[in-house]
C-alpha cells in the first residue's frame, strides 16, 4: 500500500515539473532578440561628423540587423548623400538628430520616399521631444538592439501609413 502514495507523488511531480518546463520552454523560445522585425527596410545610414557617427556606422556591421533583414547604404559626405538618395530606393535615412534638419528637405523630395529617423544620442528630453514631434520617429541612443530594431520598425510604420 505505501506504494501507492508514493508512485501517485510521483505522478504528481512529474506533471508539474513537465508543465513548468513547457512554459519555461516557451517563455525561452520567443526572446525578443530572435523574433523578426515586422518591416525588413532598406536603409540609407548618414553619419556625418556627429556626436552618433561611430554608432550609425556600427549599426550596418550588426550580425543581429542583418539577420533581421536590414540592408544598410553607408554614406559618408553630402554628396554621396545626395546621389544615394537620387539613385536608390530606401526605406528609412538614419542621421544625427542636428543634421536631421539640414538633410529633411532632400529626404522629402527623394523619389522613394523614405522617413527620416532622427538618431539621438545623448541628447537632451527637449531635443528628443522637439525630434519626435517633428519626425514622429525617433532612435535613442546608447540603447540596445531591441530598441533600435523597435524604432525602425516604427519608421517603417509610418512609411507604410504614409505618414512623412
């Protein structure tokens, strides 16, 4: 008789050990890190002499972006900026948040439409509230790659919506 309980604790244990590892397995298995962006974009990267350069150039070596289906144009001076803009089709023009203004004017008359994402690094709550009204899309900086992936993916949203 006392084996009964004994198997029957047994039962119990294994069921519960089985359903906490299935939720662990499937809490594990859908990390944001590995789930896709919902909008691969191509993207036109302008560093220029900004206080984010060495980030936007960092970006278009990421493993993790280019898995996620990015497709990165490095451009380095104004010219180069304008030619890639005239003769190319991109999704979203990554830039310092000072030179977003300076460059908007080129980006909203390129044939492809591209949205402007204001990268912000370091920057002040006032400069990322004027960018944000301005832009409605902002990149944080330093941040992680999920946040940069989610501020892409909000460009493209409003790509996508129509919204400039």
């Amino acid at each position: 008789m006392p084996k009964v309980p004994i198997l029957a604790g047994l039962l119990f244990a294994g069921t519960i050990a089985w359903a906490c590892g299935d939720k662990l397995s499937l809490m594990m298995g859908a990390r944001s890190s590995q789930i896709k962006p919902l909008h691969p974009a191509a993207i036109l990267a302008y560093p220029g002499r900004s206080a984010s350069a060495a980030l936007i150039r960092s970006l278009e070596s990421q493993p993790a972006f280019k898995k996620a289906g990015y497709r990165f144009k490095l451009v380095e001076n104004s010219a180069g900026f304008g030619e890639a803009l005239k003769n190319g089709k991109y999704d979203v023009v990554l830039a310092d948040i000072g030179e977003a203004n300076e460059l908007n004017r080129e980006v909203l008359s390129a044939a492809s439409k591209p949205i402007l994402l204001p990268v912000a690094f370091k920057a002040s709550k006032d400069e990322q509230s004027a960018a944000q009204k301005k832009y409605h899309c902002l990149l944080k900086a330093p941040g992680n790659f999920e946040s940069y992936v989610d501020a892409i993916d909000r460009a493209m949203d409003l790509k996508l919506k129509g919204t400039r």
